[in-house]
C-alpha cells in the first residue's frame, strides 16, 4: 500500500483492519480515552520526546512478524496500546509527506500486528474440520491474501489461521468456523445437477419478509438497515455479505438468448455456476430446439460429435487405437463419446467463442485419419455401395453417404434414398430368414 494511501485511511480511521472497537480511537476516530486513564501525565510536554522515542524503539527494535518467546502478561498489551495511541498522535502533527511521517506510519502498523498476535494467538488447529458437508482443509500460505467468505474481512495469513473447503472453496477465517449457516454448495451438485432454467425469476422482496435470502439479515432497496442485492441467477435478494457483486454467465440467458455477458449473482450462485460449469445437463433439443435453427455453430457441433459416435465402434475393436488411446483426446468432454445431445454450459461457452470447433474439428481429422488411412483392420470394416457397385470405399460418417436406419449398411447419398430405395443387405437377410423358417418347418 503507498505511503498516501495509508495515510488517507488512517485519517478516515480505518487504517487497523483488525480494529474491533477494543482500543481507543484517536481524534479522528471521534472518541476520547476514558477520563480514568493517565494519558496527560504520561504524555506531558516535559515527557513527551523520551516517550516518542521509547515508541520508535519498540517500533523497531522488535520483531513483530514472529510469535514471541515466554507468555505475556497485561502489562504488555496495555505498554502496546499506549504506544499504538503515541503513534497515532505523531503521525497527526508530524509535517505531511515527511520520511519521519511515513516512518512512524509504518511503525503503527506493524505495532497493531503485534497487539493482534498478543490479543488472539495462534493455537494448535486440525489440519481437517468438516462442518455442514464442508470439507475445510488448513491453509498453509502465509502470503496470499484472502477475504473470509463470513465477515467479509480480509485474512492476514502471516498472523491468522484460516481454512479453505475443498469442495465449494469457501473461505474463512478459524474464529469464524462456528458461525457458519451455508451449506457446502458441491454437495448440492451432487443431489441436484440442474439450473434454474427461468431468466432471473423474481419474486419479491415482500416475498422474502424484507430479508435475505440467505442469512435472513434485514434488507430494503434503500440500503437501510443492508442494501438489497438481486441475483441474476436466482431473482432472490441478498445482503452485501451474501452478495459481493460477483459476476457469472447465467445459463437460461444462454439457452433462450444466446447471451453470454457476464452477470451480477450472489456468492453461493457463483461456486454452484462454476461447479457446474462443466457438467452436461443441458439437453438442448428439448430446453429450446428452435436455437438449432438461429445459431450455425450448433449445428456444425452436433453433426461433429454424430460423426465421432460413428468412429467409436471402430476404435473399441482396434488394438492399435485402444493402445494409441485415441479417444482419451475428449476427455475433457467425456460425453462427447457417449451421446449426441448433451451439452454443458463450457460447451456453449466454447462453441460462441468459436475454440470447439476448432478443436473438435481437429480431433475429427485425427480419427477419421486413423480409420480411412493408417490403420488396415479399421479399413476392412468399410462398406462398398451394394446399389451402384462403384467408387472407394464408404463409411459411415463420410459426409457424402447415406446410413440404412435397420442394419447400418452404408451406401453413396444419391444411390440411396430412404423412402423409395430398398435395402440390399435388409433384402438378403430377410429372405434368409425365411428360408430358415421353412427348414424348420420342413424338419
């Protein structure tokens, strides 16, 4: 933090961010010490040198970063609070934008850290605590710098135990532990792997009694006594602890809109989206089929993955495919390989911004490369068009060939018709059929 910036806090009165109410503010804070302590003597004209410099000595003659030696008495802490407030009284008369200013600012700050660790030591934690499906592990970083999930302060892990879930990533400090009330949010994936499907379905605030959604903390529009906050997601309103304006691609707007910018959701929407994020629960062709006709993408997608499950028979019977482990390419997107239909929200992301086709298209080349190409055992199980007897050999998800829906005889597009065309292969197996039936008969 630059030197201007602390000291523009430290005027507002918010330099301490570990600040609970327990020292007393100084003039700017808008208290005054309490009348029964012996701040006039002890800060007397006569005194008051020898006691600045007895405060920059502890500034700086301690190491206030590490957990001292021996216990501490009250002595100590009040020695602290009183060269905390001498700090604080220099900075307001010291000449602005001078070293010795920006000197005892920083000073002050490193004297509250220690007043902190005195106050509310580290004690041995587990490594592992489980509380409402929350899986929280202890974090060992000292450096990266976090906000608790519940009082919406920052973490200082140089001083602060704190815990992270390792389902839901949900963050908060070790003293805050117990006053969780949210769920883990993975454990609501697991049970209930869908999205709310309306755009933003709002209900009210009179719906909500005039309360969060959440933690049921009393909110209004007008901000007073919490400001309301909508989720996109949800349409609920939340506190500005429940809801710290994060953003998130909101699925319903995608599937009836095509719309992919970012929204305001709350915090528990935003680890459900990305949770689900790519998990294929999306079955377009009935949430909104008609989108298969607006957006081209889609439709390119679709035949791709069609063809892929067409080349996947010829991979599970190939030796040199299964060692080769060709369709591990998908396994970002397992689903690829086994339907035609489901689609998750990083699908639709993907397919917008235009990087799945070209990555599904490159896969398609490999595949169809191995089968057409490279492998020999792949290509003996090609199809040679039984109606006109003519050209190379045809499969499947050739784009010029047409599929017999009964027993998947592959022949040339214009030879082929549905409708009107008999099937050669069908036609021989019928009457072999037959055939068989009347040597039963006959036997």
């Amino acid at each position: 933090m630059e030197y201007d910036e602390r000291l523009a806090i430290f005027r507002q009165g918010r330099l301490n961010p570990f600040d609970r109410g327990e020292e007393e503010d100084g003039p700017q804070g808008g208290k005054t010490p309490p009348q029964h302590e012996a701040k006039p003597e002890l800060f007397s004209s006569e005194t008051r040198t020898q006691s600045s410099d007895r405060t920059m000595d502890l500034g700086l003659a301690e190491d206030h970063f590490s957990r001292p030696v021996g216990s501490f008495v009250a002595s100590d802490i009040e020695q602290l609070k009183l060269a905390i407030e001498e700090c604080k009284r220099l900075i307001l008369e010291l000449p602005e934008h001078s070293e010795r200013q920006k000197d005892t600012v920083v000073k002050l700050i490193h004297l509250r850290l220690k007043l902190q660790e005195l106050k509310d030591p580290e004690e041995d934690e587990p490594n592992l605590r489980v509380l409402l499906e929350h899986r929280f592990s202890k974090e060992k970083s000292k450096s990266v710098k976090q906000t608790c999930d519940k009082c919406s302060t920052i973490i200082w892990g140089l001083i602060q135990t704190w815990y992270t879930c390792t389902g839901c990533y949900y963050r908060c400090h070790s003293k805050c532990m117990n006053l969780i009330t949210k769920p883990c949010v993975r454990s609501k994936v697991s049970h209930q792997s869908e999205y709310e499907l309306s755009i933003c379905p709002e209900i009210g605030l009179d719906r909500q009694d005039y309360r969060c959604a959440e933690c049921r903390t009393p909110v209004s529009l007008r901000g007073v006594p919490s400001e309301a906050r909508q989720c996109d997601y949800t349409g609920q309103y939340y506190c500005s602890a429940c809801h710290w304006n994060d953003t998130a691609i909101i699925p319903a707007r995608v599937i009836h809109n095509w719309e992919f910018e970012p929204r305001k959701v709350c915090r528990s929407s935003m680890r459900y989206l990305a949770l689900m994020m790519s998990r294929p629960v999306l079955k377009l062709k009935e949430i909104n089929p008609l989108l298969f006709n607006f957006v081209e993408e889609l439709v390119e997608i679709r035949k791709l993955r069609q063809d892929i499950l067409l080349m996947k028979p010829y991979f599970i019977t190939c030796k040199e495919a299964m060692e080769a482990r060709l369709l591990l390419q998908l396994h970002d997107r397992q689903h690829f390989v086994e339907n035609d239909d489901m689609y998750s929200l990083q699908d639709l992301i993907d397919i917008s911004s235009g990087r799945l086709s070209c990555s599904l298209t490159e896969i398609h080349t490999t595949f169809a490369k191995h089968i057409k190409l490279d492998c020999e055992r792949c290509q003996a199980k090609g199809f040679v068009c039984e109606l006109c007897k003519e050209g190379d050999i045809l499969f499947p998800f050739d784009s010029h060939t047409s599929v017999c829906h009964d027993c998947s005889a592959v022949f040339h597009r214009d030879c082929y018709y549905d409708n009107s065309t008999t099937c050669p292969r069908c036609a021989r197996m019928t009457e072999r059929k037959q055939d068989e039936l009347s040597d039963e008969k006959e036997a």
